[in-house]
C-alpha cells in the first residue's frame, strides 16, 4: 500500500509530472528488454519481427474493439471490430476468438505498412474528428471524452490515438482496400434494388392466425434428449463464484481529516467538469472561491475512501485472513453473501471492478481481498467456484421441452405454409384475383387482405396494417406477380406476400438514391468477404515465435473441405 501512503506526500503536479516520466522510462525499459511473454523472446508474422509494444497494443485494441464497450465505438471501428471476430466459430478454446483476433490485426497491420497505409498520429486524429460529430456536423470534444471515460482512455487520449494510428488504422486500411476491391453491383440487382424501394409496390397478403399451442405438441423423450443433444450449447451454465462479503463506510474515515484550501484547490483544478454551472452556464466552470466548500467535501471523501481502502488491505485482509471474515469485519455488520457471474456486479458499486477482482481471486492462496466502490470499500472473501459447464438435462428438463416444442411447433407451422402456399400458387397462375385464390384454397382461418400499395423507401410510414414488419420484408425481396415463402410473426401466425404491381416512382429520388444505394449494396456483398480476407491473411503468415514453434493452433478445416 505504499503508493497510496506516497500519493499523500506529493501534491505538487511538476513532482507528478516527474515521477511519471520515471514511470514510462522504467516501462519502456522494461519493455524492450523483456520480449514477448512466453515466446521465447520475440514473435515473427511470417519473417517479419514483432515489437512488444506492437502486441501489446493490438492486445489492448482488441479489448477496446471487441469487449462490452464495443457499442460505444463509433460505427466505422464497430464495423471493422466484427470483421475481427468473423471466424468465432472456430473458437475451439476459451480466449482462442480473441487471440486470433490480436494476431488478425497484427497480421492486417503488416501488411498495410508494406503497402504505405500507416500515416500515423494526425491521419488518427482526423479520423477522431469525424467519427465524434455533433447535431451541427461539427467535431464534439465532448463526445470523444465521454468516449474517452468509457473506454478508460480519459486520462490518457494520446495513448488511444496512438493506438488508432499504430495498430488499428492500418489493419483497417488494408481491410478496407480488399473491401473496395470487392465492392461490385451488378446492373440487374441495382435495378431491382432500386425498384423495390423507390417504385409504389401494390401488394396483398394471406394470413392464418396461429391457433396450434404448444402444450399441444407432443415430444417423447427420445426427441427430448436429441433436442439436449444438438443443443447443449443453449444450456450452457456460466462460471459462477460465491462471495461472503461487508461493506466498509469510508465517510467515518474523512470524520478527523484536516483538509488544507491548497488541496481543495488542487481537487478542483484536477476535477474541473465537477464545477460546471447550472442553466446557461452549465458548460462554464465556476470560481474556486464559489464552490470552495464542495471542493473540500470531494477532497475529504476522496481522502476518506483513501484511508478506507488502506485500512482495508493493510489491516482488514491480513486480519481475515487470520481469523476469518466475521470477526475482522466485526464493527461493519454481519457478512453477506452474493454470487457473481460475468463481468458485471449491478448490486455493487464499482461492479465491473468487484467483478474483475472476484475473477482473479482463488480459494487457496487469494481467498481475500479489498475493492473500492465509491462511497465504501468491499471486504470480500471467495468461497466457492462453480466452473462453466453444461446443466444435465434433468436440470434444464423444462427449458428444454419448451424449446423442443417451439421448434416442433414452428416446423408445423412452416410445412402447413409451404402447402398453402402451392394451393395459393396454382390459383394465381389461373390468372384469378387475390381474394378469389385465397377462398379457393379451402383453408379454414386463410384471410386474405384489401391491396396494399406503399414505396418501400420510407418504409411504408402511413401503411397501417397486421403483421406490417413482415409484409414489408417480404415484398423487399419479390419482383412482380412473385408469391413470397411463408412467413411466422413473432406470434407464429402465417403470412404469404404477393406483389401485384410496382409503377414508377419519384425519378429524382431514385437517380440522387442511386449512389447511396450502390455502396450499401456494395458493402453487404463486400463485408463478408474482407472478414474472410482477415482470416485469410493471418493464415497465410502464421504467428510464430523466434524458435519457430507456433503461437496459434493450426487453423482446421471445414467439414466440406475436410469432405474433399
């Protein structure tokens, strides 16, 4: 607890500024003369040497880029975070989809510095300026801090635009250049495309309310257990640790604090958007002398959690450790008792922290520690790991039978529509309206509806009909006099799609549309194909180390190829 006992001793922020230099010196040190962890000293992509501080950038890229803070990413590293993890099926260990992913990008970087795709800090920063845009179009600093903070880059932005400019930027340039390459619409499906959306579509649907439930499906046991079978992965239970834990109060700990102004001023001066005004100024940081007495309060409970989570580890763990949990939280209450799973804990403060802590713990050795929240510190003891496992069928035997019986029933429900469907197809074919071929199906429940007519493009907006989603969705994808599969609403009720005419639409909108149009379609007949390109790309130049023993396992091939 040293640091924290340090930290006390030192306000000034040029003896910080010092101490931080000496900091990065001994990491960088440490850095390059330590090599890769457990690579017997180096890394190769092909013949090419791979730096530590590479790796262990594209480690952390990866962790920005693919873990739950992966939706606060702006929508450009979002895209490009899947292409990383397009191939998780292959994952045929715990953590093997996100080292391949690391070495993905390693991979893709290579290759676009050799291809003069790196061009550095400034090519990074304006990337940030237009990915955090405001409601004007303009740069919002505000947005790319509060990216910042979420992504545990607020105090240092220069660490995440190197970050851009080092690893990411360059993997997603040579990415995105096989992405353009491939990025070709055909004439025919641009055409259509554009008929569909723009054009005014009249359409019809026949419907059959869903009335087959599912207690009325019958599933034997032998069906039961194929169903377990085929579907253990459904029933997979997560690693889950018991915790016994007691809360510590920092306040009490603030209770005898001398808090000096020069302190309070320093607070303040590191905290300054904890100042804001309210109303108009509610972007404008307030005097000190205006909001010295806050700045006191938030420096002595800075302090206070300080001293609390010193006394914690210091005093407390030891004690526990001794003399068991009870009786070195004595004065705190009686423990409680909670049990963890994920990388969350919502009941506590802090939880991605206590969470994180709980996970690193173990029975034996660290079966005690301390976490912070904000207004107190966790004592925390592990008392049991459960590890990951599939439930038996006899504990999931519910869940199962209503899974295999929604199945059975939606298989029902599909076999029924593709039977009415060919009777509705031969009656169209006669050349009989709509309704006059839905009656003569014969189907009891079989409705059909007036003519609908809507432009797909603005997604039909006045259109007020059942089912609207999915008559929408259907008629996307039909050409003209084209009966569309049978369709299941969430409710499981039928609906069969005819698109009866289009005429033509706004000729303006469907020329300035045109090019818009082209790059989605691009772009969805593309993206696959450089996540494949990703996979590729690492598998044509295999991680090894120095000694030439390989870093990833050997990739496997599919059944199909397998098959070959």
């Amino acid at each position: 607890m040293f640091i924290y006992r340090f930290s006390r001793l030192i306000k000034s922020k040029l003896l910080w500024g010092f101490l931080a230099l000496l900091m990065v010196f001994a990491f960088v040190v440490a850095d390059s003369c330590s090599g890769l962890a457990g690579t017997g000293g180096g890394a190769l992509i092909g013949d090419e040497p791979v730096a530590p501080r590479a790796l262990s950038q594209a480690e952390r890229t990866v962790g920005v880029m693919t873990g739950e803070l992966m939706p606060a990413l702006p929508e450009p590293a979002q895209t490009f975070a899947v292409l990383l993890r397009a191939d998780d099926e292959r994952e045929g260990e715990e953590g093997l989809a996100t080292r391949r992913a690391v070495w993905k990008l390693l991979a893709a970087r290579a290759v676009g510095a050799r291809n003069g795709l790196s061009a550095g800090v400034p090519a990074a920063v304006g990337a940030i300026e237009g990915w955090f845009l405001g409601p004007n179009g303009a740069f919002a600093p505000e947005l790319y801090r509060a990216f910042l903070a979420r992504t545990n880059f607020a105090d240092s932005p220069r660490a995440f635009e190197e970050l851009l400019a080092d690893t990411w930027l360059p993997a997603q340039a040579a990415a995105l250049a096989v992405f353009n390459a491939v990025g070709w619409t055909s004439p025919m499906e641009r055409d259509f495309t554009l008929s569909a959306l723009y054009d005014k579509t009249t359409a019809y649907a026949a419907t059959l309310p869903n009335t087959l439930k599912d207690e009325a499906i019958d599933v034997s046991d032998a069906e039961l257990q194929a169903w377990y079978d085929a579907h253990k992965a459904d029933y997979q239970v997560p690693e889950r640790r018991a915790i016994a834990y007691v809360e510590i109060p920092a306040a009490p700990f603030g209770d005898k604090l001398d808090i000096p102004e020069l302190d309070a001023m320093q607070y303040y001066e590191d905290h300054q958007t904890e100042f804001y005004g309210t109303g108009t100024n509610a972007t404008v940081t307030l005097p000190f002398e205006e909001v010295k007495d806050k700045a006191i309060a938030k420096e002595r409970a800075r302090r206070a959690m300080e001293e609390a989570f010193v006394h914690a580890n210091e005093t407390l763990v030891p004690q526990a450790a001794a003399d068991g949990l009870a009786a070195a939280a004595k004065p705190y209450g009686e423990p409680k008792a909670a049990t963890l799973q994920g990388t969350q804990a919502p009941d506590f403060q802090n939880g991605r922290d206590v969470a994180a802590s709980v996970f690193e713990m173990d029975t034996e050795e660290a079966q005690f520690n301390a976490v912070a929240g904000e207004d107190r510190v966790y004592l925390i003891q592990l008392t049991k790991i459960e590890p990951a496992h599939v439930a038996a069928l006899d504990d999931v035997r519910d869940a199962v039978l209503a899974d295999a019986r929604r199945d059975k029933r939606a298989q029902r429900l599909r076999a029924n529509g593709e039977t009415i469907r060919g009777l509705l197809a031969k009656e169209l074919e006669k050349g009989v309206a709509f309704d006059q071929a839905v009656a003569a199906c014969k189907v009891d429940g079989l409705t059909a509806t007036t003519a609908m007519t809507f432009t797909l493009g603005n997604r039909a907006r006045d259109l007020d009909i059942p089912h609207r989603e999915a008559v929408l969705a259907a008629a996307a994808g039909l050409g003209v006099k084209a009966l569309s599969e049978p369709r299941l609403t969430p409710g499981d009720d039928l609906v069969l799609v005819y698109v009866d005419k289009r005429e033509p639409g706004d000729a303006l909108l469907k020329a300035t549309s045109t090019p818009r149009l082209l790059q989605e379609l691009a772009f969805w007949g593309a993206f696959p194909l450089a996540g494949d390109w990703l996979t590729w790309n690492l598998d044509r130049q295999p991680p090894t180390r120095a000694d030439g023993v390989p870093l990833l396992p050997a990739a496997q091939p599919d059944e199909g190829e397998a098959a070959e």
